[in-house]
C-alpha cells in the first residue's frame, strides 16, 4: 500500500482593490469572534470541541458567521488552547509556580487581526483553468479571486486530494496556503546509506564528502546579525520600519536555503541507489549547553525545517530515510570504532587514537552516521520469529 504526504501548496492571491477590502473585513471579524470564543472558553473552562459548541455555535451564527466559518472557529480555538496545554505541560511556559506560568494560565488566548483561518471544499471552490477562486465572505460570496502559481503547483492541486487551505495576510499580500495529500514512490531497496552530518559551521556534509552551505551562509547570518543590531541600538520610527520589511528575509532565505540542500542530498541518493541517514535531533536545543555568544549561532537554523524537507522530498522520489541517535558520533572513527573524546582534536580536524587515521570531522561525522542507518534499516528487517527446523 502506497502512502501520502501532507504538503502545502502556498499560492499567491491577487485580488482587486474591492476584493481585497473584504478579504480584510473577513479576516478581521473573524478573528475578533475567535478572541471572543476563547474569552467563552476560558471563562467556562470549556476547550473540547463539542462543549464549546454548545456555547458559542448558535451566538456565532447570530452574528452573521457562515455554519462551517462558525466550526473553523470553535475549531480553532479549541487547538490554540490544545498548543497552550502542551506547552505547559512540557514546561515551555515556565516551571509550576513561576510568575510567566500563572499569567500564561490565567489570560484567554487572543487572535490578531491577520491570523490565518481555515477553509474548506464547503466554503471554498477553485477554477484552476482560470487561476480564480471562489470563497465564503460576510458580504457574501467572493468569486473570480485570481492567484498566482507555477504550473507544477497547478498540477498537483488537480492531481492530488485537496483538503483545508488557510487564507492569510502577511505585509500587505495575500495567500492562500493549501494542504494535499501527494501520494508517495514506492521505496527502493537500498544498497547502502547515505550519511548527512549537520552541522553549525557547515550546515551538511555527506558521507560523500560534500559540503552544502558553509562559510557563505555563515558569512550572510552574521551580517544580517549586525544589521539587525545597529537597527535595534538606534531606535527611530524608520529603523523600526526597515526591522519590521526585514523581519522575515532572513527566515526566507533559509527556508530556500534548505530546500536547495534537500533536493541535492535526495538527487544525489536516488541516482545512486542509496537511503538517506540522519541525525535525530529532537530536543537538541534543551539538551546542549552552550555559551551565550554561541546561543545565537546554534538557535538561528532551522535543522528540523531541514531534516523535514528531506524527508518529504525523499519520499515523493522513493528513497527510504533512517533517524539514527547521534550521540558521540563526533568523536567515533568510523573506520575501526574506536570512541573517544580525544578523537577531535578541533572543530574541524579528526585524528582516530586506536587506528591513527586522520580527517575532516564533519566527514567521519557523516560516515558513521552512514554506518548506523544501515544498522538501523537491517535491523528493522530483520525477523525476531525463529525458523522451524525439521
């Protein structure tokens, strides 16, 4: 049985002067009501779905809301308030007792203006010929709303089952963010693995010995870094408006950043046959210590958004990956196994104490981790059940 993957299709929407207008009164009256039902549940203490329902669904319809709008609502502030139970409980909100904890619990979650809301094929339709959709509004139907795409995106949208889509506003633009379900290549059977070693200093390096976004991106994060400081120190109303246009560049450039260095690993492993070994990084910014100037550094890439993209796009091209534990992988040969902490000697330099053999950290790095994903993967075929004997 062939499986799916969840993607988002992100078009652009590029409605008229009019349109745009109640796009903008939807969003905003629908976000107001969503402030005012999660006022209703933290004040009834009701966040399940059903419960909520019975006391906000039939205010909701009064007040002009479509009967599905109404359900993305109570929807939506029931999952807020889901995230926020989470999050206490994993403690990112502050230990118990903590000033931050108790004035987290005892405020209702709130909605800006320009949060996104959920549509579905009930109150939202798509003319892909045209490049048009058509959405519920409170002035009623909105049709003929054109969007902006690449012809690939148009494809998988008439190819594959489409499910809810959020309308959003982010800096004056409008888009509509799709969710589909893209059916998955039948994997390969791998001859070996592929080892991919992230890193800080170099982002990736391959058991291949490639190396994927080093010193360039470095260079690019510590200028916009400084950039943003001189911006903060000075304080005027223009430095804050140039904060605020550049506010997202950085996160777009190492979302295409990523993407780039996921298609190379997954070409480069479906030419040659290979699965794709990674690290299983969970937790990984709870569980490392470091010094405040390395903070910076370690929290301002997105591995996960990394290890995500490499994953989805390996499965859409066949190609099995493997989360193996990274524990003292820096320090492991991979030629002969030998584990030790003197074992690299820098950031960069690796020389083994058991075999003597020497080389780049980050490419021993990424062959061991090649060797532990097919660890992992012949174990996982590996049968537990013992044969008959005659």
């Amino acid at each position: 049985m062939v499986g799916v993957s969840k993607i988002a299709v992100c078009l652009k929407l590029t409605p008229s002067p009019e349109q745009a207008t109640v796009l903008g009164s939807t969003l905003r009256a629908l976000n107001d009501h969503a402030t005012r039902v999660a006022q209703v549940a933290h004040e009834q203490g009701v966040t399940r779905n059903y419960d909520l329902r019975k006391h906000t669904y039939q205010p909701l319809r009064e007040a002009g809301v479509g009967s599905q709008a109404a359900q993305h609502v109570i929807k939506r502030v029931c999952d807020a308030y889901r995230t926020r139970r989470s999050n206490l409980h994993h403690g990112n909100h502050g230990p118990k007792g903590s000033a931050r904890r108790e004035r987290i619990e005892s405020t209702p979650i709130t909605f800006r203006p320009d949060s996104a809301h959920p549509y579905d094929q009930r109150n939202l339709s798509f003319a892909l010929d045209a490049r048009t959709i058509s959405l519920w509004t409170f002035q009623g139907r909105l049709k003929d709303v054109p969007f902006a795409c690449s012809p690939d995106q148009v494809k998988t949208l008439a190819e594959c089952k489409r499910g809810e889509a959020d309308l959003l506003r982010r800096d004056g633009v409008w888009f509509l963010a799709v969710t589909v379900d893209v059916p998955d290549t039948p994997q390969i059977e791998p001859d070996s693995f592929l080892g991919v070693d992230l890193g800080i200093v170099n982002i990736a390096t391959t058991s291949d010995g490639q190396v994927l976004a080093g010193r360039r991106i470095n260079r690019y994060r510590r200028r916009q870094l400084r950039l943003r400081q001189k911006l903060q120190a000075k304080g005027t109303r223009p430095a804050k408006r140039l904060l605020r246009k550049r506010r997202r560049r950085e996160a777009r450039h190492a979302k295409d950043t990523n993407h780039r260095i996921s298609k190379r690993i997954v070409a480069e492993a479906e030419r040659t046959g290979r699965g794709i070994s990674l690290e299983d990084l969970t937790g990984i910014r709870a569980r490392v210590r470091q010094r405040r100037p390395q903070r910076v550094t370690l929290h301002s890439w997105s591995f996960h958004q990394l290890g995500a993209f490499i994953t989805y796009k390996a499965k859409r091209a066949g190609v099995p990956v493997v989360f193996v534990d990274p524990a003292h992988s820096s320090r492991e040969c991979a030629e002969c196994s030998y584990t030790h902490k003197a074992n690299r000697i820098s950031q960069a330099s690796f020389i083994c104490r058991g075999c003597g053999v020497a080389c780049h950290a980050d490419r021993n790095a990424s062959r061991v981790l090649a060797r532990r994903g097919q660890d992992v993967w012949d174990a996982g075929r590996k049968s537990h059940v013992p044969p008959d004997h005659p």
